[in-house]
C-alpha cells in the first residue's frame, strides 16, 4: 500500500511538472507570436506611411 501510494504521489509531482512546463511553453510560443504579430502590422504601417 505505502509503495503504490508512493509511486502516486511521484506520479501526481511528474504530471504537475509537466503541465508547469506545457503551460511556459504554450505562453512562451503565444507571445513569440503575438510579437510577430505586432512586428508584422508595424512594418506594414511603416511601409503605408513612407509610401505615401
């Protein structure tokens, strides 16, 4: 019983730790994103702006 309760709770921190990092990734690629984004649209104001 103590040793399957063990291997639980050693279960339990693995899959935190995981999702702790799923989780820094998900936002890590969301803001490289949202920065392209943002680069992207800036550029294209730039490009209106001289352009004109």
């Amino acid at each position: 019983m103590s040793i399957l309760e063990g291997m639980e709770k050693a279960l339990f921190s693995f899959l935190n730790f995981l999702s702790d990092k799923i989780v820094t990734i998900k936002f890590s690629l969301v803001t490289e994103q949202s920065f392209s984004i943002v680069r992207i649209e800036s550029e294209k104001g730039v490009k209106s702006l001289s352009s004109s």
